[in-house]
C-alpha cells in the first residue's frame, strides 16, 4: 500500500495533499515572481533568490550569500544586509529549513526524482553521512576565504536555475540533471538531506524557530510508518513521536523541513503546525488530550 492511502480513505484526497498542494503553490509562485519580469515586463521583483527588490522597497538577501561575502573580505552595502536580516527574522519564526521545502525551486527537482524512485520501486542507497553537509557548508566558506569570492554561486543549483530560466540554462542543465540522478540512482533525498550546503545553512538558523511541527495526538499512532516514508529528513520523527529520552511531543530538530507531508498522510491526525511553546509539558502522564491542543 503506498504512502498516505490511509489518510486518503480517511481524509479525502485534497485533504491529505493540503500542505503538499500548499507547498508547490508557494514554490512555483515564487518562482513565477521573479519571472514575470524578464519575461513580459512586469517588474514585481527584481533580482533572485540571493537579493531582490520586492515593489521597490522591500529588500531581501540570502544571509548565506552575505555571510560568504563576509568570508571573502567584501562589505556589502547597507541595503544587503537590511534585506539579509529580514529574510533571517523571518525564517527565526517559520523555521530555517522552510528555506527548503517553500522556496527552493530545485526541491521541486528532487521530489520528482523520490516520487520516481517510488514508483519505480528502486531501493538501493549508497551511505553518506547526513552531517557531510555542515562539512560542505564549511567548504564553500573556506573556498569564499581563499578566493576572495562568492565562488559557491558560481555552481550553486538554485542560483544555476534562476539565471537559467532567465539567461538560457547551458551548464545548468548538466548540474541539474546530475542533482536529479543522484537523488533518483544514488540516495533517496540524497543532494537536499546529506550535501546541500544551503540547507545546512538554514537548518543552523532553524535552532531557534518559533514554527514547528507538534504531536498532539501521537498516543494515537498506530505505526503505520507512513510519515517515516514521506519525510525528506526522517530522523527528525522518531525523538517526538515515540518520547525518546523523554521528549515532549514537539519537533525541535533543526532539520525538519516544516512541509506538513506527515500532516497530510497521517490518517489519525498525529501531527499539527503549531509553535515551540505550544507543549512545554506535554508528553506528560495523565494530560488530557483536549490540554494539548
């Protein structure tokens, strides 16, 4: 039986795809924002994911790209680094790794290479370490260092897709067919939960995030492991959901993407967005379930 079936049968489809369908909305409309310009003239914002100008006065930057720009001996200008501290509030309230799951076009790449893994019933895995991207993360810093560049954007595949939906992709199209391979021969979720250093940079931000994702009904489970398949990062589940070591009900791993799947294809409504205060005792013996909602 594939994944969510259950939640399906007992939600209705749209129902158990909510956040799913959510979540594609946001990353293709963002996406469509920064077309809209280059394409017909239509100048909502200007720029891309690394800095833009949102209605010609809102700016937002990458604080990755800043913090690069940093390492590398550049100062950037004052309006660079309003718009980095923007983006950073924000994502200090819906969680770092949203990044990944809401706005990252080549999630949609990687989610098409777990969906057709899935359905071409390929299992093998090679094994690399799930912390290699704070390794990678730490590379591409030391590289900024010693060059005296931003040089990760060079070959960064966000920043290869938008400049080639807006210039033409040439080298893009190798990069991005090879993240693609990866994920679908190589590792499930291999390039966004292993390498990506992006995703390493946001997950450090995530630490803090008001926005998570609770457990209010986890004496509900009833292990179908359904949110174990759909989840890009797994081993974020298991502490919260099975009281590991006491943990209360409440995902506070820096890795959770924040992408509802284990809301959508839970049939027993596990799972909910909520904030971090939310269950600051729950889990405990004897909370009414109505106590923690």
């Amino acid at each position: 039986m594939r994944s969510g079936a259950e939640a399906i049968a007992a939600k209705g489809w749209l129902v158990a795809h909510k956040w799913l369908l959510l979540r594609r909305s946001s990353q293709i409309g963002i996406l469509l924002l920064f077309l809209v310009g280059p394409w017909f003239g239509l100048w909502i914002v200007k720029g891309n994911l690394n800095f833009s100008y949102t209605l010609s006065f809102l700016p937002l930057t990458d604080p990755y790209v800043i913090l690069q720009s940093l390492v590398a001996g550049h100062v950037p200008e004052k309006l660079a680094l309003t718009g980095a501290l923007i983006v950073t509030l924000f994502y200090l309230l819906v969680g770092g790794r949203s990044y990944c799951s809401w706005v990252c076009p080549v999630n949609l790449l990687t989610d098409a290479a777990y969906w057709l893994r899935v359905r071409l019933g390929i299992k093998g895995s090679a094994h690399i370490s799930r912390p290699t991207r704070y390794w990678v993360l730490g590379m591409t810093l030391v590289v900024a260092a010693t060059t005296g560049s931003i040089a990760w954007e060079m070959v960064n595949p966000v920043s290869m897709t938008h400049r080639g939906l807006i210039f033409g992709f040439g080298l893009a199209w190798a990069v991005l067919l090879g993240v693609f391979l990866f994920d679908l021969f190589v590792m499930r979720h291999g390039w966004c939960g292993h390498l990506c250093p992006v995703g390493a940079f946001y997950s450090l931000i995530g630490k803090l995030a008001l926005t998570r994702v609770l457990l209010p009904a986890r004496a509900a489970c009833n292990d179908c492991m359904d949110c174990f398949a759909v989840c890009p990062e797994p081993q974020v589940i298991r502490p919260a959901l099975k009281a590991i070591r006491g943990t209360p009900p409440l995902i506070l791993e820096s890795n959770c993407t924040n992408c509802g799947r284990c809301i959508d294809v839970c049939s027993k409504d596990v799972f909910a967005f909520g904030t971090r205060f939310n269950t600051t005792v729950a889990g405990a013996a004897g909370i009414p379930q109505a106590a923690l909602k």
